[in-house]
C-alpha cells in the first residue's frame, strides 16, 4: 500500500499512529541532525522529521531527495513541539517522524517554483502544464471546476434531467463561427465538421421525447482567440421541452443562486431576483448587452437637450440621426487635459471621432470642451441629467448609436475598473432579454439570426418578419455576469414552415438549407413539442467564480493566444501517407 493517508489528513487525534504517506518534496530544511521537509499531495502539506540518532537509514536517503522527487515515508505521528505549530496548515500540530523512506522517483529541478505563488511566463507554464497544475492554484481551480460540474449534475438530476451525448463528429452546427473540419477517409473530398455547440442534436433530442436533457458539452469554434474564447471549451448544453422562456431562465437562475451558495459562500449574489433587463435598456443603460451591474456610471442620453444648443458637432450628429450620450465619471474633475485625451484615445479605437468633456473641480470651477456653445439653461439641464456635482467629469460622445454605445459602454467599463468600483466577490447576474430577431449585415446584404437559426421570433412579432424584420423581437435570453455573456438560449421554433421562413429570412438558399438541415425540417414534420434551452458557458463562470482574469487558468490543458497546445506542439504536421488516406493535398 502506497498510502495510509493522505497529507493533509493527519491531526492531533492521529497522534501515536504508524502511517505511510506518499508525495513530493515540497521543500526541505537540512538542520544537521535533523531534516525537515514538507511532503505534498493533492490533499495538503504535512512535515516529516527525520533525526539521525533515532533512524540513521532514513535520515541519509533523505539526505540525497531534492525538492519534487517523489518519495513515501512511514513514520509515528507526533504533535509538534511547543511553538513549532504552524497554524497556517491543517497539519500544523502535528509532524512524522520518519522511521522509513522510500525514493518513489527522482525529478530534475523544475523551470519554476511550485511551492510558491510567483508570476511564471504563461508560455513557460503552458510547456510544462503537468508542474503548473501541481501548484496550489491551479490544482484549486480545477476543484472549483469540479464542484461547479458536480452541482450541475446533481441538481438537474434531481430536477428530472437527463445527461446525453452527443457526437463530435458531425455536420455544421452554425453559432456564427467557422468550422473545425474532419476529413473523411472513407468517404473522399467529404467532410464532418465539429459541433460549434450541440444545438441541432439537442432539439433532436427534444423531437426524439427525451423532454429534459442536459450535457457538459464540449464545443468547437475556430475564432480569433481572446482571454475569454478557446478553440474548444465547455458548456453546460440543457433543453427542456413544454416550456416557454420564464420557466428555463427560472430554473437556471435557481441553479446558479444555490451553486454560489454551496461552492463559493465567500461571494454573494449581487440582486435576488436576478434583473431582467430588455435589450434596449441595457444598451441605454450600460452600452452593451452583456452589462456589469455592479456599478453605476451609467449612460445618460442628453440628444435631445442638445439637438438645437447651438454647439455645431452635436446638433448635426443629431441631424444626421445620431445620439449624443455622457456618464459621469465621479470624482474625476481634476483629472488634467492629458489624462482626458488618452480616455479619448480609448473611445476613437471604437470609432468615435472625440471625447466632449466638462470637468467640474471640488470648487466647482468648470473646464470644458464645449459648454461654451450652450445657453446657460441647457447647461443646466445637462447637469442635471447627468447628475453633476463639484469634482465630476462628465464625458460625451456623439455619433451614431452604434458607436455611442459602443464607446461609452468601454469606456464606462475602464473607469469602473479605475475608480475600483466593481467587487470582485460580488456576482451581478442579470438576464438580457427581447434582443432584436434579426440584424442588418450591410456587408452581405442581408439579415442575420441575432441569435442562431433555430430561435423563435416573439409570438406578437410574427407579422414583422414579413413587414418590418428588423423591429421583430427574439425569444432569446443572455446569462449575464460581471461583464460577461456567461450563456445565451431561446425558445426554438418548432414548426417546418416557421424554420423555412426564417431560413429564407435570412437569405440561406432553400436548396442549401435542404442540403444542410433537411434533417431537422423532417423531423419538425414528426410532432416536435414546443421546446426552449441554454447554454451556459463552464469556462467563463468557473473564471469568474475563481477571480481569474482569463478562462486558461481554469482549464486544465487550454490553447495559447494563438490556438496552439504548447505541451504538445499541436498542430503539427502529418505524415505524407496520412494525407494520402485522406486525399488531401497541402497547397504551400
Ligand atoms: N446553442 C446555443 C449556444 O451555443 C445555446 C442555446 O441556444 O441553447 O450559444
């Protein structure tokens, strides 16, 4: 037997007994006749003593063991003695002294420190994964994950779900990303393509009775990568047939308020129940529909304070169709010229053409870009709606909304982050609903599913598809939290006629459309129940959850920056012969 116990176990009712333990050298201090090291598991860290009077055989191979061999030591449980207890570690009462030791393996000297919490390249820590993963938090990251997937499975099962796979090898499932491609050896110049999320198969499922269906699902989707995307990552997948949009964010968000509370009882749920925001209200509000409700600086439209001020820039951004919205940046009125021009810098990369500014001074001197140009009631009544008082900053864009949006919701964003406004263990779900069905792609000429393809249109809104697409509302619904899209679902349209409308909708070519979900308009002819689902992302919450700043540190074996897996050195290239089985040809 390896092991009797695992090293973070033993404690002052141990004390007395004979144990065999098994791990890596943490750290040794060599004291002459004494030895002290630190043995680790995944379970903790305990102190082993070895004392050449007492077990000289012992005392000498320890002599030899450097920091991460792995040995195993038995030894008698003792307490420490008076003021050498560590009260840091769970073990600290208590130390092994070692009778016998066994060298398990030898280990060259790491490229980093494991047993300390240091900065390491990430390129560094990627090559050699399996010692970053021995580090503490990384081996706590994936615990989280762990629990988080375990809580997942056990309450849905409790709530009558079922867990089913699906396969990889597949055909497009479209979520707006390319595809990963399998060639076909069988079957030349064909190919499957990996799921950019199980959607076609699980509606299958839902066409095929299984009413409640859940699955950690892997998915795959060949996009440029950011902290927050990987090649491939995981989704909690879940569907549930006879159920409108109510019913499956309910249960999400009972799942996640009673996961928080079980895993991390440290954080807390910022507002019960979570909000609901429209669409439209979270653009106005925050700028982006994945908001961060933690903290106000919020957007204030003051277009039609403005439209008729006599300031030129904003009067004819507002002719134009335009909108000119602030926030106000609290407390930030000193801020110097210079320190403005760069947070203008920050909006002209979303394509704003400036910043307009009023800064106020705790003396309520006023500096400003364009206050000049207004009568003093208008001032006034801006002031107002933005909720001015002295040493506020008050910062301006004016464009279309699109960019107004965009560029404020970022820059809202930076200075929350600036003036230390969001807490980190404060979790502001929200729900972001009523998101337009469809939006104008001007580069394609044509419609695009704001959502996929298979979410329902609003049931009021049906006539829209044909008179106004762009005014017709989805029934789509986004888990948000702390700045993030953690997941996104919809009720699906269940009903062939339905699903060729919105394909034709959208401009997908009704042969095209046979060709590639042929499969799922037969099904609809086979009595499909109504049915809704979602999708939360495992990677992001669990980042989130873990204060981590991208989702690699919770993902046992990620791909860097650029889509490569740097422990092994994938992609890379194949043999000639297995391109030849494939009939592939590489076109240098
Ligand atoms: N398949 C969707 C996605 O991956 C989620 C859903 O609609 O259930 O975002």
């Amino acid at each position: 037997m390896y092991k009797t116990h695992t090293c973070g176990e033993l404690r002052l009712a141990h004390v007395g007994k004979t144990v065999t333990l098994a791990g890596w050298v943490h750290r040794r201090r060599d004291l002459g006749g004494v030895t002290f090291i630190d043995l680790r598991d995944r379970f903790g860290l305990v102190q082993i003593v070895t004392n050449s009077a007492t077990a000289p055989v012992a005392h000498q191979l320890i002599a030899d063991v450097r920091i991460e061999w792995v040995i195993q030591v038995v030894g008698e449980v003792n307490p420490r003695p008076e003021g050498a207890v560590n009260p840091n570690l769970s073990t600290g009462e208590i130390e092994v002294d070692a009778r016998e030791v066994k060298v398990l393996n030898s280990a060259k000297t790491p490229p980093f420190y494991i047993n300390k919490d240091e900065e390491v390249d990430e390129n560094t820590r990627l090559h050699y994964r399996y010692l970053d993963l021995r580090r503490d938090k990384m081996r706590q990251n994936l615990e989280l994950r762990h629990r988080v997937v375990k809580f997942i499975r056990d309450y849905l099962d409790e709530r009558g779900f079922i867990e089913v796979e699906t396969p990889i090898l597949f055909k497009t499932t479209p979520e707006g990303a390319r595809d990963y491609l399998v060639p076909s050896r069988v079957h030349p110049g064909q190919f499957y393509a990996l799921p950019q999320s199980p959607q076609q198969l699980k509606q299958m499922l839902m066409v095929g009775g299984i009413e409640r269906y859940f699955q950690i699902a892997r998915c795959f989707r060949d996009e440029d990568q950011r902290g927050d995307r990987q090649p491939e990552f995981t989704q909690l997948d879940l569907e549930m047939s006879f159920v409108e949009r109510e019913d499956v964010m309910s249960l999400v968000e009972e799942m996640f308020t009673k996961m928080v509370a079980a895993i991390v009882p440290h954080k807390h749920v910022l507002a019960k129940p979570w909000p609901r925001l429209t669409y439209l209200e979270a653009m106005s509000r925050f700028g982006k529909d994945n908001p961060d409700i933690r903290f106000g600086l919020e957007l204030k439209d003051i277009t039609d304070l403005v439209s008729a001020s006599g300031f030129k820039v904003f009067e004819s951004v507002v002719a134009n169709g335009g909108s000119v919205r602030g926030l106000n940046a609290k407390g930030l009125g000193d801020y110097s010229r210079t320190q403005i021009d760069e947070l203008a810098e920050e909006v002209k990369k979303y394509g704003a053409k400036g910043l307009a500014y009023l800064a106020i001074s705790p003396n309520n001197d006023q500096r400003s870009s364009f206050s000049k140009y207004l009568t003093a009631e208008t001032l006034n009544a801006v002031l107002e709606r933005l909720e001015a008082q002295p040493g506020d900053l008050l910062l301006f864009v004016a464009d279309q909304p699109a960019i107004v949006f965009e560029a404020l919701g970022r820059l809202r964003v930076l200075l929350g982050e600036r003036l230390g406004l969001p807490d980190a263990d404060e979790l502001g779900f929200c729900w972001v609903v009523d998101f337009p069905f469809v939006n104008w792609n001007p580069e394609e000429d044509r419609w695009d599913p704001s959502h996929h393809l298979f979410t329902a249109p609003m049931p009021e809104d049906l006539p829209l598809l044909d008179a106004d697409p762009g005014k017709a509302r989805g029934q789509q619904y986004d888990l948000v939290l702390n700045n993030y899209e953690v997941g996104g679902g919809s009720i699906r349209i269940h009903n062939r006629q339905l699903q060729e409308k919105v394909f034709k909708l959208i401009g997908l070519d009704a042969e095209v459309a046979r060709q590639r979900f042929g499969h799922m308009l037969e099904a609809f002819e086979y009595g499909t129940p109504p049915h809704g689902g979602i999708a939360p992302g495992i990677d992001r919450i669990c980042m989130i959850l873990a204060n981590e700043p991208n989702i690699r540190e919770v993902i046992a074996f990620p791909k860097n920056q650029v889509a490569r897996d740097v422990m092994a050195d994938a992609p890379s290239p194949v043999e000639a012969m297995q391109l030849k089985e494939l009939h592939i040809k590489i076109d240098q």
